[in-house]
C-alpha cells in the first residue's frame, strides 16, 4: 500500500464494493489508483488460487498486489497498442495504410482496403472465428501462428471496412503480425526491447513460466482448464486449472501464446507505469516512447459511432455497462478512455484529471454461473459488483470529480455496493 497524504476520497467505498464481492463469489481482487505522477493506493484482497479442478483447496493462495494477472483484451492497450503508438510516432507506419501493404494475404477483395486505423477502432473483421476448435472454424482451423495469420484473409467480411463497429479479436491479431512485418521481431520480443526493459517493468511479460517465473507468482484463471467445468470439449482443449499460462483458446492454441489480442502477463504497478507513460504524453521519466501528439491522435475517434479510439473504449451509450451514467456527463470522448480484460481486468484513464484506475481479478477462477446456464462464459464472478466493473468504475469517477470540485455530492456506495 502506498502512503497518500490526502487519501483518495472513494478508495474505502471502492474496497467496500470490491470485499462484498468476495463474499458473493470473486476469488480475488488487486485494486490500484494512481495520477500522473505516482501510485496514490493500491491493496490486494482474496485469493489468487482456491481450486485444484472443481476442488476446493484446504490452502489457497493468497492474492498480492504484485500477482501477476492473465491481461486477456487489456493485452490490446497495454502490449499491441503501445508499439503503435510508437511506430505511428517515428513514422514506420500511418494509420490510413492498407493493412494488406504488410500482410499480403488480406491483399483480396473487400479486405484489401482495410486501414490500420479500422483494426485499431474495430470496424475492419467481424468476431467468432474458433481456429482451434476444428468443428467451429472449418477450413479456418489452424494450430499454427503463421497459418493463423494466412487464413486471415480467407474469413468471411460481413461489412465494408470502416462502415460498422462489431469488437473482434483478430483486428489485434493483424495488427500483432504487421508489428511482426515492420520491426523484423517477434511480437512479445518487440514490445520486451521496446517498452518494458527500458521501462524496467519487471513482472510484464508473455509466456511467463518460459520466463523465470512459477505458477504461484500469477493469478489463476478457469479452473478446469478451458471446459467450463467440463461442459466444453475440442481437441487438444487443456483441462487442469490455468495458472501462468494465457486462458484465450486462439492465443493459446492458434498463436502460440503469442499475439495481438491476448497472451501478455503483468501487475498492477508495472501497468500504472504504463498509464503514466500515457498521461504524460509519451514520456516516463527520462523514457519517451512517443510524442503528447501521438497521444492525442490516438484518443481520437474515427467510427461512426463513436464508441472507440484507436484501440481504446469511449463513453457511449453501448458502453454504460462499464461507465456508468455518470462518467459521460462530466467528460468528452477522448478526455477518458478504458478497457476490459476477458479473465476479469479493467483499466480506465481520465485525462482530464491525471487520474487512472486498474482493477485486475481472477473472476473466472470459480463456478461457472448456475444461473445462466447454458451460457458458458460467465462465471459466477461476473455476477459480482466488481465483476461487472461499472460499479467500481462509478466510485472512481465520483473520487475524481469530489477531487476536482467537479461534484459535491456525498461518494456513493459508502458502504459499498452490492
């Protein structure tokens, strides 16, 4: 925990929310705010392990704040999305290039005039393509990273490029492989050299038990491999608990563990680092990635609905579900940008303020949702105050306005919500 000389004003309601969902089903929970400058709070509650398969552990691990978390879609903004900005930066790329001048095999039909700037803001592939289940994928079935990017351009486009918003794993796999194309390095060895050994972040990386670290050092996702509790089955599927190894079924079976979507491990201060390079435009210390300009290009908007940045979420009515009602009356799209994390992560940066949020759980480490059954990707964590994140998000953004005289209203959920 980080000493704060004026505590952040919704932090106990926020732990509250975060400790009463604990006792409705989350395992565990690292909770960390921070502003331009340095980390303000950050607290460890639960477990970060409770189950061997389906049993219960007479010994859980415990949940510390440097737990590294399986990032699933934050590995989007906080691994693909860096490089990015970097190389639109130097000028190695630019966001209105053809995609298909890097990957030649998107170089066919409506997908040859797919821009970097429709991957980055999601209207370029539609979602669901399964390449590692052969009864879903078809013909796009691929165990291969280099065939996964090439059937890339064999996937059926359902609207003209740049015309409809539908949020889609395989943009960022494109976008990893153009990555790939112009630094001549493997995606996780780019963003090492580029960003997180200059940065000194120590505990962010990809594959992170081929890297010196133990399963005990990472939080645990699904607890019986990829089945849903044995209710999901394709060849090859992993059934023991997932600790140290990335849970998304493409990035593990189709990427090698590697890729733009998914794959890339870390903790909440390395990425608090991450937040501050951002609001500081750019810069970290004596570290610059890339210029206040570049930030501000990417905070911008290019989709007719207005629901993404280049590669971050925006306010908007299709995303109150994360911010709530409050948020959008008090910012402009682009002054505040976030993202979630399939396995259970949320990142939201308010530009406005210099503040961030980071709140990384295990949430999927537990029952699938008896509830909703037959829906096998939600789990009982989900179900949770801070599993739906909206309301951890909305005493966040309360702190800031009290913080900044923007609200006088008493924080809400002071006991927490439920």
């Amino acid at each position: 925990m980080y000493a704060r000389a004026a505590p952040f004003p919704t932090m106990e309601a926020m732990e509250t929310t975060v400790r009463n969902s604990l006792s409705e089903g989350l395992a565990g929970a690292v909770l960390h705010v921070g502003d331009r400058h340095r980390t303000t709070d950050e607290r460890a509650y639960g477990y970060q392990r409770r189950y061997d398969g389906m049993v219960l552990r007479p010994e859980p691990e415990r949940m510390y704040a440097d737990s590294m978390a399986d990032l699933a879609s934050l590995t989007k903004v906080f691994g693909t999305l860096p490089l990015m900005h970097q190389l639109v930066d130097d000028q190695t790329l630019r966001i209105d290039d053809p995609v298909a001048r890097y990957l030649p095999a998107l170089d066919t039909g409506d997908k040859r005039h797919i821009r970097l700037r429709d991957l980055m803001g999601h209207t370029a592939f539609p979602d669901g393509v399964a390449f590692h289940d052969p009864a879903r994928a078809g013909d796009l079935y691929s165990l291969d990273r280099t065939k996964t990017m090439q059937l890339l351009g064999r996937v059926t486009m359902d609207a003209l490029p740049g015309t409809r918003t539908a949020y889609s794993d395989l943009n960022f796999m494109a976008l990893g492989a153009v990555i790939e194309r112009v630094t001549g390095q493997r995606l996780d060895d780019a963003a090492t050299a580029r960003i997180y050994a200059p940065m000194r972040l120590s505990r962010t990386c990809y594959q992170p038990l081929r890297h010196g670290f133990a399963a005990r050092d990472c939080m645990a996702s699904e607890r019986c491999g990829n089945t849903r509790d044995g209710q999901v089955s394709f060849p090859g599927i992993r059934t023991h608990t997932l600790q140290g190894e990335v849970h998304d079924e493409k990035a593990f079976h189709a990427m090698g563990e590697v890729s733009g979507h998914a794959g890339l491990f870390s903790t909440a201060s390395d990425l608090g680092r991450l937040c501050r390079l951002m609001l500081n435009g750019g810069r970290h210390g004596d570290f610059t990635l890339y210029s206040p300009e570049t930030v501000a290009l990417f905070r911008e908007t290019f989709n007719l609905d207005r629901s993404f940045a280049l590669g971050w979420r925006l306010p908007t009515e299709a995303t109150s579900h994360l911010f709530r009602k409050l948020l959008p009356r008090h910012r402009q799209p682009g002054e505040v940008v976030a993202h979630t994390g399939w396995t259970g992560q949320c990142a939201v940066l308010d530009f406005a303020s210099g503040r961030y949020l980071l709140l990384l759980t295990n949430k999927k480490h537990g029952l699938v949702d008896p509830v909703r059954a037959g829906h096998l990707n939600t789990f009982r964590g989900d179900n949770t105050p801070a599993g739906r994140y909206g309301p951890v998000v909305e005493q966040f953004v309360e702190g800031v306005l009290l913080e900044t005289g923007e609200s006088s209203a008493p924080p809400p959920g002071a006991r927490g919500e439920r």
